[in-house]
C-alpha cells in the first residue's frame, strides 16, 4: 500500500487512517510550499511568509545538526519521527539508504514533496512501536532528532526512555550507531529566561516537570544513567550551539568553546521570552570551571555498543550566506594529529574554497615583512586543508587583560597590531577600482588614503594566533585582490573587538578609533563599508539575524525591568515653593515617576516667589516636553544642568534643579511633562558637544596664533616698515 511521489515511495501499510497529531491549517500551507516550491527557494520564501513553524520546517540550518556527520556513502539510515523533513534532504545526500518514520500522514507528504527528486528514500508512514515490529533491516545509523524526549507518550512502558533506546538498538548493525539530539533540562538559556521549549512555560524543566506530562528532556547525568540502564551503550558526546534546532556550530568533548565565541542568544524565534541575564560572560565563567558540558543548550550523542570514534571534533557552519561562500569548517583528529578543513556547503562555493591557495601564496609573501604568519593551507579537490595551531588569540589575551584591570596594556598591545596592519597596507594611494565598489560599495572616502594591492580584511583579534614568540593569521578567506585603505582595515580590527562581546564595554570610552587616526566621519563611512560587504557576502540569502525581529516575539530584559524600577524609587520629583522664608521640606510635594516620565499640574500657594523642582538625586539626562502656565506661556527657568540641544539637559553632577524665579500674576497651576534620559546616552552627548567646543576654541587659538604669527613677521618686513614711515608724513 502506498503511493508514488517524484521519486520518493510514500509506504501507508502501517498508516492509521488519520492523522493523530498536527499543527492545523499551517500544514496545509507548509504542504503547498513543499509542492511549488524548490529547496532553494525555501529561504526567499520563509523571509515572505514570516511564520515561526515554516522557518522552523523549512530552514537549511535545521540540517547542520546531520550534514557534517563524515558518512562514507553507502550506508542504511533509519530516520524516526521524520516530521516535515528538516534534515531528510542531509541524509539522503550523504548516505546510501535513508528510510523514515512519521505517524502524520500530512507531514510525511510534505517530506516526500520537498525530496521528490532523492531515489534513495523511502517514507514508512504510521506508529513507530507497529511499523518497528516489521522492520528486518539492520541500519548502520538511527536517527533521533527531536525524538527522544516523547518517549514517555509513545513507548508504553514503565520505564520508557530506556525501553526506547532498548527497542531501537535492536535495529543496528553490530557497529552502527544511534544519532540523538535533544535539548539539555540544565541549559543555560533556561537559567537566563527562556522558556521550556516544548511546554513554554518558565523553569518547568529546571525543576523537574512538576507540573507537565508526555515530554521529557535529560541533564547529561541523567542521560548517562539511561544510557547505562539501556544496555550499557557508549557515547560521544557533542553540543551543538546556539542549540541542535539551528546549530551554527557543533563542539565535542575533544573541542569545547573558547572563552568570547558563545554570544548568540537568538533562540526565542517562537516564544517571547525573558532576558535574566547576560549569557556570553556567564559562559566565560562556565568555562573557566569546567562546566559548560553541564550547562550547554543542547546534546549531541553519537552512540553504539562502543564508544564510537568520530574524526570531526568541531564544526562551524558558514552557510547563512550567498550559495557562492557559503562552506563549514570543521577540525578532524587522527593519528595523532589535528587538521582544520574548510568545505564547501554548496557546489558554487566550490571555487571560493579554492581560492584559499592562493590566497595563503600571496598573503605569505606579504606578512613576511612584517614578521607574521599565515596558516599553512593546502587544498585537495574541493577541500582546504590548514595546520591546526595552538596558543591564544589576540582576543582571549585581550580579554585576559582587560578581566586583570589591565587597560593600558590592552591598549597598548591592540594597537601594537594596528600598527602592523599600517605597516602591511600602506604601500600605495589607495585608488578605487570597479571591484571595490562592487563589495564595498561607492565609498566617498578622503583622499590620501593608503592602501595595498591586495588585502585580508579579516585581519582582526579573533583571527590572530599568539604562540610563543610567533603570530599566525588565521582564516583569511576574506582576502581581496584589488587596493582597500588601511584604514579600514584598522577600523575593523578594533570594530571587532569592542562590539563584539559586552564585556568590553568598558573600553569604549578610551576613543580607540580617533586614537587610531579615525574622524567620525571615516568612522561612519566605513561603517556603511562593513554594511555593504555584509550585503555582498549574503547576496539574496535572508539570515537568521535578520529574520529574527521580524518573527521573534521579543524578549524583555529582566535586569532593565528591575534598573527601571529601582529608578522609580529612587528618582521621585520634589516640588519646593518659597514664600518669604527660602526652600523648606515643609513647603514642598513629592511627585511620582512612572516609567520614567513624570506628568503634572503643580498647584503652590497664592504668595509664592519661586519654585524649584527637584527630579531625584542620580546623574541623568531630563527632556522638557512641556513646563508651562495654565495660558499655556513658558515657564522661564534656570538650571544646574547643561543644555545638549532639544530641550534636553544632563546632570553629570547628580542632584538635578530646576529653579523657576519669576511667577507670573495669576499664573495658576504649573503644567509639566519631563522624561529622564539615560544617563549613557545624555553624557555621550554632552561629551561629544564639549570635544566639539573645545576643538572649535583650540582651532580658533590656532588661528589667532597664526595670525600672530603672520603680523609679526610681516611687522618685520621692510613694506611694513615702508608703510610706517608713510603713514608718519
């Protein structure tokens, strides 16, 4: 019993009659786009629709989490709870024979529509526990994403999760290997705020399902007990981050993160959630302690009789981009040794990875003279193949710095690197060619600029190998061979490194860039530079980034929630009225501040001289939206704080006034709205008018010095002298 869809047999023998599980009309929706549409298609299409459940069906990245597996080709997979297909297509490209298991005859549909041009798969559509009994094939690879944790609604038993990895070894080839993804109950993005992924409530995992049924996630303990239980069985253990559902890289035991490289936190793509804390440095701390296979978002197990030993101990994925670029990186460990291998994802990007011989050739020649090193590379067929380094990067070593309240020293030693980077591309004028306005796009750049005819743009921290008395640049993929300025590159290596993590916030207001010899206006140029390479690096292709305020439901910062609050209380507008005897608590009111705005009509006594208003004791910015009479006249007032344009005043000092000295006959109530500014903000603008004044006043002393100057060497000169005696007769 079945039907023929493309290529792809859809098998119903075991097939219910309905469908006991669905999501409603979306997959009526979902089933036309697999039907119209092309895979490379689906990404234009989920930018179109902006539909939490077709990203999530549909999105390439879904299949990450499988398509760096090193298959040899001819293997048997048995795919269970396929669903829509996210990650049939990997499987069917990478291995042999890939048959799949869903119990929805609708989603099943769908997974044959989208794959209809694969021969080599077969969908077995029905409950797993009846189709199972008649399987007799033996598989070298089953697959369980996602799956694992509706054990308990499937596997009637009275231990259901061990019975169903009980059930699913008795599947395998004596060496084959069960692949299972699910998330971690102790990740850290549950601890910050995000909620259970398949309930959406808050902590409900964290403290143990108290209140849930059906579904189950594992810490990794709890795992290795089931593990135990089911028959004694042997894991790898892999954590794919941000976490499986859209991994953009896939750690291991062999390879765990490096302190700065966890600082994606764009999970709640379906469920609006709460920002407890700041994950990157939390992930830092974990770290340090040994602790993040505890703590990470999600597990990856590879496993079998025996432990299995899987070559790739890391992968990266750099496919959120154009088809052109768009490759992974992966470190592979055998025979004693590690190799970095960069691969293309899609055919077209083929010649992009290529291109990295030469590259290493040319870049080498020019590093040399300034006492760097490439990477070594060599490429084989489609592949780059890199020394696998050691040491630090100039980012962790900044951070270690700067973490040790070494500020000057991490000054000094980034711009000991900018000073290489001027060093290298400061051969010629830099001029504009045809090529540089097709990445960069027609910059209005000053003229004078240096440059090199030829550039590796990602010449930034992270990419920077310190190892003893050596330095090692490391993927240099964005190299160009036309002439960019230095100058951005210099903006890029420092751009890299502030904005990159928040904990470097402190060391924006040190002014690295004019340090660096860069205006503002340079500074916004480049940053429109930076946008239009990114622009050309992902071509039509829609990230996940940028699709995510557009679906996301949002999140709130529990930290602000809780600042603004404690600001409530603390900031509260006291209103003083003199009537002959100066400002007294007696002769005053107490005004509340309600996010962050007061809005009042301020009665006082017939006889009152002067008012003063006091919003609070803390440093801060305060716009005057309104403070008039009852006729609506403006109310004339003086300030302990400075004016920074449009009626906004900072009070870098603290303790803001306003003292209003002159009250107008039958004036009547005092109408005010005032909103507070942060004092972040307020400040950057204060100080940005200061460094504007005082650059006005030193220009202005250069000029009359110079004009002082000119007089003088002019009173000395025989006309002036001529013209005195002239002007005696």
């Amino acid at each position: 019993m079945g039907e023929k869809i493309g290529k792809v047999f859809l098998d119903t023998t075991y097939y219910p009659g309905e469908d006991l599980y669905s999501d409603g009309a979306i997959e009526d929706e979902m089933l036309s786009i697999a039907q119209n549409y092309m895979p490379e298609e689906f990404n234009r299409v989920i930018a179109e629709r902006e539909s939490w459940p077709i990203l999530y069906h549909f999105s390439h990245i879904r299949e990450n989490i499988l398509s760096w597996v090193p298959f040899k080709g001819d293997e048997k997979v048995l795919e269970v709870g396929a669903g829509c297909g996210a990650v049939t297509g990997a499987l069917c490209r990478k291995a042999g024979e890939v048959t799949s298991i869903d119990l929805s005859m609708k989603r099943s549909r769908i997974n044959a529509y989208r794959h209809r041009d694969q021969e080599n798969l077969k969908i077995l559509v029905g409950n797993f526990q009846e189709i199972e009994k008649n399987l007799t094939e033996k598989y070298d690879y089953i697959t369980l994403i996602g799956v694992f944790e509706y054990g308990e609604a499937y596997i009637q038993s009275d231990d259901p999760y061990v019975d169903f990895l009980k059930i699913i070894s008795r599947h395998l080839k004596p060496d084959g290997k069960i692949i299972l993804a699910i998330e971690n109950r102790l990740g850290l993005k549950y601890w910050a705020g995000c909620t259970e992924d398949h309930f959406g409530t808050l902590f409900e995992g964290l403290e143990g399902y108290p209140r849930t049924k059906g579904v189950k996630t594992f810490t990794r303990k709890e795992f290795e007990q089931i593990l135990k239980e089911a028959g004694n069985l042997k894991a790898s253990w892999y954590y794919p981050f941000p976490d499986y559902k859209f991994p953009m890289t896939v750690y291991s035991e062999e390879y765990l993160p490096k302190k700065g490289e966890l600082n994606r936190t764009e999970y709640n793509f379906d469920r609006f959630r709460l920002q407890l804390f700041q994950e990157s440095p939390v992930y830092d701390t974990l770290l340090d302690n040994d602790l993040y296979p505890e703590f990470a978002n999600s597990f990856l197990l590879m496993i079998g009789r025996e432990k299995p030993d899987v070559e790739t101990i890391f992968t990266k994925f750099s496919n959120e981009r154009d088809r052109d670029f768009a490759i992974r990186t992966e470190i592979v460990s055998g025979n004693n040794e590690r190799i970095v291998k960069k691969v293309p994802e899609t055919k077209e990007a083929g010649k992009h990875v290529c291109n990295l011989d030469r590259i290493y050739q040319e870049l080498g020649r020019l590093y040399e003279q300034a006492g760097i090193c490439v990477n070594r590379c060599q490429v084989k067929k489609d592949t780059a193949e890199f020394e696998y380094l050691t040491g630090i990067t100039l980012e962790e070593k900044l951070d270690t710095l700067l973490k040790n309240g070494k500020e000057d020293e991490a000054e000094e030693l980034l711009f000991s690197y900018i000073e290489k980077i001027r060093e290298i591309h400061e051969k010629e004028i830099f001029h504009k060619t045809a090529e540089f306005v097709e990445v960069f796009g027609d910059a209005k750049l000053p003229e004078n600029l240096k440059s090199a005819p030829f550039s590796n743009i990602d010449f930034v921290p992270s990419n920077v190998i310190l190892d003893r008395e050596e330095t090692t640049v490391i993927d240099y993929e964005w190299t160009f061979f036309f002439p960019i300025p230095s100058n951005f590159l210099v903006y890029r290596m420092i751009h890299y490194y502030l904005e990159s993590d928040g904990k470097r916030e402190g060391l924006k207001g040190r002014e690295f860039y004019r340090k660096a010899g860069l205006t503002e206006n340079e500074c916004r140029i480049y940053q429109n530079m930076e946008k239009n390479f990114q622009k050309y690096m992902l071509g039509n292709h829609n990230s996940m980034l940028s699709l995510y305020p557009k679906i996301s439901p949002g999140k709130a910062d529990a930290v602000q929630f809780y600042e603004e609050k404690k600001f409530e209380e603390a900031q509260m507008l006291q209103v003083f009225w003199d009537t002959g005897s100066d400002f007294t608590e007696e002769n005053s009111k107490k005004y509340p501040v309600k996010n962050k705005r007061i809005s009042a009509g301020i009665s006082f006594p017939e006889h009152t001289r002067r008012l003063r208003l006091d919003p609070g004791e803390l440093r801060t910015g305060i716009h005057i939206n309104r403070m008039n009479w009852e006729d609506g006249t403006p109310a004339k007032f003086y300030t302990n704080g400075s004016s920074i344009g449009g009626e906004v005043y900072y009070f870098g000092g603290g303790d803001p006034q306003f003292v209003i000295a002159e009250i107008p006959a039958g004036s009547g109530k005092l109408e005010i709205q005032l909103e507070f500014v942060s004092e972040r903000e307020a400040g950057q603008k204060f100080w940005e008018k200061y460094k504007k004044r005082e650059q006005k006043l030193f220009q202005s002393a250069e000029e009359m010095e110079k004009r002082e100057k000119k007089e003088e060497l002019m009173r000395k000169s025989i006309l002036w002298r001529a013209y005195c005696k002239l002007k005696k007769i």
